[in-house]
C-alpha cells in the first residue's frame, strides 16, 4: 500500500499498519521541530508562537500551548481556532484531526486521542490502527487530567471536570465528569450570579 492510500485511511476512519517506515521518518522529522518547541524558554514568545504554527495544520490568534506539549504527529492534524489555552503536559494522539475552536481551556494534564486499535488480538499483532477524529467546541474547558477518547465532541462551552474520560459525546452548555464522564447538570444563570458579592467558591462545587 503506497503512502497516498495510508494518509487517506488515517483519515477516513480505516484500518492502516500504523508502523509503516515511511510513516515513522515523518513522523521524527515532526518530533524533532516538538522537541525544539519544548525546550524554549518560557519568555520566548515569539519564537514559541513561530514554531507552534510550524508544527499544527493551523492556529488562529492568541493561541497558548505550554510546554511540554506531547504529540504522536507533532501536532499536524492539531486545529486551533482564536484564544485556545492549553496548560502544561497536553497530550495529542493526533493520527487524525484534533479540532479546537475559539476561546477552549485545557487544564494540565489532559489526553485527547483519535488513534484506537481493534479488539482482536491477532488485527492488533499486524499493526493495524484505526482514526476517528475529535471536535473540542467553542468555549469549552477540559478540566486537568481528563481523556478524550477518539470520535468524541465536547459542546459548545460546556465544562468537563477533571480526571474525567470522555468516551461519548458531551452536549453543549453542561457540566460533565467521570469515569465515564456524564452530564451532571445544564450551566445555567447561577453561574452567572455566583461570582457576584464575593460568595465563596466551596459551595459552588458542592452544589454541582
């Protein structure tokens, strides 16, 4: 199988050998531009900002990863729209597209994937590896520690708390978490109000 036809499988959702050797020196030529990435100074800016749109297939403005950044692809498959922050130890496995959109918050610690394998052993000792793309909508926030397993979507400005694994859509405006995560409740205009007249933050969460 050329490496035409493995691009358009890692793509579509088909089982590719994810070891080709024309896969693997890709991917180095990308880790060694991730390695640079992460071993900038914090106060290089520009120069971080520089590489990071060398290394995702696109970013819009005002885009903050901190390093260490981990990514299986470097990040060619990474999808940042306007404003994303991710904390320090983001990981991508980024075999097919991780989009972004505006204004997301990615707590420390967070795993996004879009690689699997098959269940059976035999398919698993060949090589094979399947892609399924995942969608992190505007104004969301992934809370430290959580997973995003591959094909899932986050809603749009819904939070997911930490230590959770995301192995289902999560519907836009909630607040989830878990193992599996699940919607605990509709953000709503308490969150609006609370942050008002300096009401403690303890009983916010308790009251989630």
């Amino acid at each position: 199988m050329d490496l035409t036809e493995v691009r358009q499988r890692m793509a579509d959702g088909r089982l590719y050998v994810c070891n080709d050797p024309e896969l693997f020196a890709e991917q180095g030529r990308r880790r060694d531009v991730l390695d640079a990435y992460n071993t900038l100074p914090f106060g290089s800016s520009e120069e971080r900002d520089a590489l990071l749109r060398q290394l995702v297939a696109e970013a819009g403005e005002g885009c903050m990863i901190e390093s260490p950044l981990h990514a299986n692809w470097s990040g060619a498959n990474l999808h940042l729209g306007n404003n994303v922050y991710a904390n320090m130890g983001l990981t991508l496995v980024d075999d097919a597209d991780i989009f972004i959109e505006d204004d997301v918050m990615i707590g420390p610690g967070v795993t996004i994937c879009t690689a699997a394998h098959p269940v059976s052993p035999r398919l698993r000792a060949k090589g094979l590896q399947y892609n399924k793309p995942v969608r992190i909508c505007e104004g969301a926030w992934l809370g430290a520690g959580c997973v995003v397993l591959p094909g899932v979507t986050v809603g749009a400005g819904s939070v997911v708390g930490a230590g959770s694994v995301v192995t289902r859509d999560v519907p836009a405006g909630v607040v989830a978490a878990g193992n599996p995560c699940r919607v605990l409740r509709q953000i709503g205009e308490k969150d609006e109000r609370f942050y008002d007249h300096g009401k403690p933050v303890e009983g916010f969460w308790l009251d989630a």
